[in-house]
C-alpha cells in the first residue's frame, strides 16, 4: 500500500474537527463498536484485553479512541499570529471520549498543576487525569446514557476553553507579555479541573444503583432495567418487562444544562470574565495530532517532552504554512504520528 502523505491541505477545519477523529470508535458505521451482545446492554465501545497467555492471538477490533490511552494531543499552528502563541497545544488525559481538550501556548514555559499532577499509582484529584479515569469507569455501567451526557459537557467546556485562547491572542498581542498568557491558560485549567470533578460527582449521584435521578433532589428515581433486546439475546426466560428500556435517556436536562453544584461555584467563577470574549474573527488554523497509550508513572517529564515535540510540529507546520501560502489564515495541515504501544 502507498505510504500516507505528510500533510493533506484542507480548508475550513478548526480544533473540533480533530477532537472528533481522535475520539471516534466507528459509531454509525458497519464496524460500530456500540453493537452486538459483547458491547453489553448499554453499548459500549471498550473491548478490554484478554488473558496474557492468549493461544489463539485473538483480539477485538480497535477504535481510534481506546480506553488504554494515557493522553492525546493536537498542535495547533496558526501562521498568522506570534508563535509564542500561534503555536497551541491541545492537551488530553485519558482516552479521548472521555477527556477535555485543554490548550496551553507553547511560549508558557510551565505546565498548569491540573495536566501536570498524575501518577498512575495514586488517585489525585489536583489533576485531569484520574477525573476522566472516573468518569469512564462509571461509564461502562449505562455507556448510551452518560457518553451523551459527558459529549454535553466536552461540548460546553471546550468551547469556553476556545473562548480563553481568543482572550490570551488578544491579551498577548496588546502587552507582548507572556505572564498574561500563562495566567489565562493556568486559571483556565483549574476552572475546568474543579469544574469536571464535580460533574463526576453529579453523575456518581444521578446514576448510582441502577437507578437515574432527575434534575432535582426530590425527584424520585426511576428505574433503569435493562433493553429487551438484549434480554433476548443472552437468553431470559422469564416474560419480558412491559415497557422498553431504550438506549436513549429519558427527558431529564443534561448535566452540563444545570446551574453548578453550590460547592463549587466559586471555584467555577475563576476565569469567568474570560469566557465572555468573543473569539478573533475569520480564523482559521494549522493543526496536528498524536495520541500515544504510553505508560508511566509520573507525567510532567512525560509530559515536557510531548509540549516540546508539539510545539516542534506546530512551529514546522507554521513555517510551512508562511511559505506555502503567504499566511492564508485558511488552510490547515493535519501532522500525524503513529500510535505507541504501551
């Protein structure tokens, strides 16, 4: 087979675009991972390892998001700023359908405390990474119920980080002072570091014992149960329950469409004048991504030499970007590197 191109020009494809690829898992194709009897009642897409000592070599298909990842990334380059912040990478704990994309400048030396706290041997709640490892643990008990709620939520939160990064551009370009940089990236971190740990908490307590719990504490919890055709299919006898119990939620608001746990509102208002920007105009960017189920035991070294590396890719891509095209801020390059076993 021909070897794929390093670079595929295109136009009008922004960061979300690239979050969607990293997370797919073949959903509404002939290869949707959701389906059939292995996916269990509530559909969902992880296949985990079998035996070490496995005689047959044999092995479930495997999505581009798999729930062995320990991070995903895409580099940002846009030609048509400075690079200190042009530059941009999207940064990801966990398995991608599960986790936020946070971004931070590549001309921010540091990493924010919420990325950069992880160890795989202790659970820290200062970071991302055990945060998504929770909440895609609870996911595997009703997968079709709170993959919509935790899509909601990656929706609502990435957007507002979008919001921050037009706020940083500005501030940069008004001081050429990158304190004003690191001060949006790291108070945006801790916003969505307080912000998700509670959303893990809200769904610990809507969807706890098989039940699910409406938007309000008095509300009485409904029953869950199980889809009838899956019942069939693994052979019950007994006669079947009246109703069906779908794969779709019932009518009750999303998390993410809720006002805010009272514990922790303050910690939510910390970057909230800068969510009210609006984003700069007409842009368009360069981006790259890679995603590497890697293993270890402490992240910031890991982690350093991904923000180096993406930042080489993004600064590349930029370069390219001037050359090629005379800083047309309408194209984007998508740089990709295979996946690194663990």
């Amino acid at each position: 087979d021909a070897t794929y191109p390093p670079w595929v020009p295109c136009s009008g494809v922004v960061p979300n675009d690239v979050f969607r690829v990293h997370r797919d898992y073949y959903k509404g194709t002939p290869y949707d991972l959701t389906q059939g009897l292995i996916a269990g009642p509530w559909g969902t897409p992880n296949r985990y390892l079998l035996a070490d000592k496995n005689p047959l070599g044999a092995a479930f298909e495997r999505p581009i998001s798999i729930y062995r990842t320990v991070f995903s990334y895409v580099a940002q380059a846009r030609g048509f700023l400075p690079d200190e912040v042009g530059a941009t990478l999207w940064y990801g704990p966990h398995t991608a359908h599960g986790t936020l994309y946070t971004p931070i400048a590549v001309g921010v030396t540091d990493v924010p405390p919420a990325l950069g706290n992880f160890a795989l041997d202790k659970l820290d709640r200062s970071g991302f990474f055990w945060a998504f490892v929770a909440i895609q643990s609870l996911a595997e008990a009703r997968f079709a119920w709170i993959s919509s709620e935790v899509e909601a939520m990656q929706e609502l939160l990435e957007k507002g980080s979008m919001e921050v990064q037009a706020a940083a551009d500005r501030a940069y370009l008004k001081s050429k002072d990158i304190k004003d940089v690191k001060k949006a990236y790291f108070d945006n971190a801790a916003y969505l570091n307080a912000r998700i740990w509670a959303f893990f908490d809200q769904l610990v307590m809507r969807y706890a014992d098989g039940f699910i719990r409406g938007d309000k504490p008095s509300t009485s919890p409904g029953i869950l149960g199980y889809p009838k055709a899956w019942l069939a299919g693994v052979g019950y006898t007994e006669e079947l329950p009246p109703e069906e119990t779908g794969l779709t939620a019932p009518p009750t608001p999303l998390i993410a469409q809720m006002p805010e746990p009272d514990y922790v509102k303050a910690q939510l208002s910390v970057v909230a004048d800068q969510r009210e920007a609006p984003q700069l105009q007409g842009a368009r960017v360069d981006a790259g991504a890679a995603n590497s189920p890697a293993t270890g035991s402490s992240l910031p070294a890991l982690l350093c030499g991904i923000v180096i590396g993406a930042a080489a890719t993004a600064l590349v891509a930029a370069a390219y970007v001037r050359k090629q095209v005379s800083m047309r801020p309408d194209h984007l390059y998508a740089f990709w590197e295979p996946a690194v076993e663990a």
